[in-house]
C-alpha cells in the first residue's frame, strides 16, 4: 500500500435531501482520508447511505455542506466538463445493476467508455479484449450480454470498468444481486483486479464477507463514519 500520497479526502461531508418543507439528514460532517493504493469497504445496513457517499466521491452528486478533494483538488469546483472528464477517465464504477445495454455485445460494452474518450477503435478493441480475457470472458465477447448470467455481465461491468485505466474503482453493492457462488468470483476478482491494476478502491457493501477482501473498513450507520473491525465469516 503507498501511502506517500492521498487520493481521497473528505471534509465535514454532509448530505441532506429536501422533501417540501421536511429535512432528511443522510449523513453529517464526515471526514475521513484514502490513500493511493488502498482497498476500503464501506460498510452498512441498506439505507445507510452508502450509495450516496459514492455518489459524491464520483461527482454525480453535490454535497449539501463540506468537500471532497481528489489528488488534493477539490471536486467542487470542478467545471461541468471537468467532472465529466474526472468520470470516464479517473474512474472505473461497478454497480449493483450492471447497467450494461443488452443489444450491444460484451466487447461493445466494454469499450464504450473508451469510445466516448476519443479513442481509436482498434486500440479500444484490442484493449477491451484484454480486459475480457483477464475477468475469465475471453469466449463470450461477441455474446450479447443479455445472453449472459448475473454473474457474466458483473464481470463484464468490471471490464468496462478499467478500460480508461482509471485510478479510482468505486464498487456499489457489487454482489447485491447475485448468488453466493457468482458473487464469491466477483469479490475474488474485485481483489486482484484492484492489486493487478495498482488501484485504489472503494466498496460500499452489507456483505460482510465482501468486505474481509479489503484492506480496511469503514462503517457507516446513524449519518456518521468510524473505523470497523470486520468479523471473521465461516
């Protein structure tokens, strides 16, 4: 782990969702730090507000007060295009849901955030096809992913997700929807995945078990941050 440097900084980082006149607290004044090269789960039950923390440390979001800073810059006040660009090309994102398109092949999949870059297309398909290889799929890339399993098009989402070779892997939930045996080889390759690639990564989860792949945890319960001890899962 390198710990020279941050990568990650958060700062009395604080959500709040407006309904009306009613106030929902989502989380308050978190302040924590990553560094390069670490593998953290972020814990906690549904609902905790994992998801949304995410959210944030990706710019898909804005906080209702604080900061998040990335390689010391500070993400808020980063331009549209700026964001944009600290997106597809400093980070990979897998999710819950896939949110692969069905129509298209898995090579397709993959390779589409590389597209948007601007990259030439042999290069991407070249690549693309690396990466394929590399989370076991070498034989289904002309598959259309709807022709895939659960398991398949998860492992296809985490293909896409380095394609741009980021330096940030943020993971949602990764496994949520998957069975115990899918899931198992996605948070086996989610741990190589993240040594081979040099990355640094955060997984929110409630799976314990997942969470015994990282480095560290973090729980996040009652809107506020602390250190976590991940028990042992037989």
């Amino acid at each position: 782990m390198n710990q020279f440097f941050l990568m990650l900084r958060a700062e009395n980082l604080t959500k709040i969702y407006r309904s009306g006149e009613d106030e929902v607290m989502v989380f308050e004044n978190l302040n924590f730090e990553i560094h390069a090269g670490e593998f953290v789960a972020v814990v906690g039950e549904s609902g905790a507000g994992k998801t949304t923390l995410l959210h944030l440390l990706a710019a898909l979001d804005t906080p209702t007060r604080g900061e998040v800073y990335f390689l010391r810059e500070r993400i808020g006040d980063y331009t549209v295009r700026q964001r944009a660009a600290y997106r597809n090309e400093k980070i990979g994102f897998v999710w819950q849901m896939h949110y692969l398109l069905p129509e298209f092949s898995a090579i397709e999949n993959v390779i589409m955030p590389s597209l948007i870059r601007g990259e030439d297309f042999e290069t991407a398909r070249l690549r693309g096809a690396e990466l394929l290889a590399e989370v076991g799929l070498a034989q289904a890339a002309e598959r259309q992913v709807g022709e895939l399993s659960g398991g398949e098009r998860q492992r296809v989402a985490l293909a896409r997700a380095l394609i741009n070779r980021p330096q940030l892997l943020l993971a949602d939930e990764p496994t949520g929807n998957l069975d115990a045996r899918s899931a198992e080889r996605v948070s086996t390759l989610l741990e190589k995945l993240h040594r081979d690639h040099g990355l640094t990564s955060v997984l929110a989860t409630h799976n314990m078990e997942l969470a015994q792949h990282a480095d560290r945890a973090l729980r996040l319960a009652k809107g506020k941050l602390t250190e976590a001890v991940i028990p042992e899962v037989s």
